[in-house]
C-alpha cells in the first residue's frame, strides 16, 4: 500500500506541476491584461479570477489543510475582483503557491493519506483533499484554455506529434527539439 499512496502523491504533484501549469502558462502567454480579464458577462469568470481562484483553492487545501499552514483565504474576493491585477503578478502567485503545494505533498508519507482535516468547513482525508484540488485544477484548466482559444483564435499547439506520439512542446525531446 505504501508504494500505491507515494505513486498517488507523485501523480497529483505532476500533474500540477507538469502538465496543468504549463497549460496556463502557455495560455498566459498568449493573453495580455485586458484579454486575462475579459468576461462574457457579469457571472461569467474572467482567465484573472480563475488564477486567483485556482491559487486560493490550492492554498487553503494543500498548503493550509495538507501541510498546516494558516488558512487566511477570502474566497469571494478571488470572483468580486475587478481590478486586472497584471498577468505576470497573476502567474508569480499561482507559481509560488503550487512550489508551496508541492512541498507540502512532498513531506507527506504514505500513512498521512487516510489522516482527516477539517478543509473549507469540510472533514476529508488528506487524500480527498490532494484529489480535489488535481480535479479542481483540471476543470479550471480547461476553462482557462476555451477561454484562451476564444480570446485569440488560435491554436494553443501544446503537442508536438512530429515524433508519432504526443509530446508536450515545454519537454524538451531527447534530440534536444523544442
């Protein structure tokens, strides 16, 4: 069971780390302020609120409720934000709180999977809690990306399929292609 629990753990980190964030930086890279902070209507979700949103989320269940950290989250305020805080700062933050995250889940040992915490006024396993913000960050990886492509019009081209099979275009390839 040991080697079940610290195959899951690395999964959620790469995940995170590998595969989600390199989505949103590419789509980043792509926007400019007035773009990240477009919506569709006045429910909608801009690409600037999901950031704030997926940073919140991932602070207060790994960093705070996985690795004990304080929880000092106002979770409204990351959806009532009007003010187009800048991309850059946008990306810095939500880098910095997954480098967190990721310590956070790389001090964990198999036994603490199945510990409980008391998260957003939820009692979960810390394994519920590493699987809610993986699932959380994919869903809001994929609206950061739709809205991307609709803010652009352009193909994100995240795959290089020159090689037969998909290969993300931020791993460099073992010939050294980008």
């Amino acid at each position: 069971m040991d080697e079940i629990a610290r195959a899951f753990v690395a999964e959620a980190r790469r995940h995170l780390l590998a595969d989600y964030l390199p989505k949103i930086e590419r789509c980043l890279e792509r926007l400019n302020d007035e773009q990240a902070w477009w919506r569709a209507g006045e429910q909608s979700n801009s690409v600037g609120n999901l950031l704030l949103h997926l940073e919140g989320n991932a602070r207060q269940w790994l960093v705070s409720g996985v690795g004990g950290a304080p929880d000092r989250r106002a979770r409204d305020r990351e959806f009532e934000e009007r003010a187009h805080v800048p991309v850059a700062t946008l990306l810095a933050d939500l880098r910095a709180t997954l480098a967190e995250a990721d310590a956070a889940l790389a001090r964990l040992g198999p036994e603490a999977l199945l510990e409980r915490r008391h998260i957003q006024g939820h009692d979960v396993t810390v394994l519920a809690a590493v699987f809610h913000v993986v699932e959380h960050f994919s869903m809001h990886t994929g609206q950061i990306i739709l809205l991307t492509k609709l803010l652009t019009g352009r193909d994100l081209a995240f795959y290089d399929f020159s090689g037969g099979k998909p290969r993300p275009r931020w791993q460099k390839a073992v010939d050294g292609r980008q």
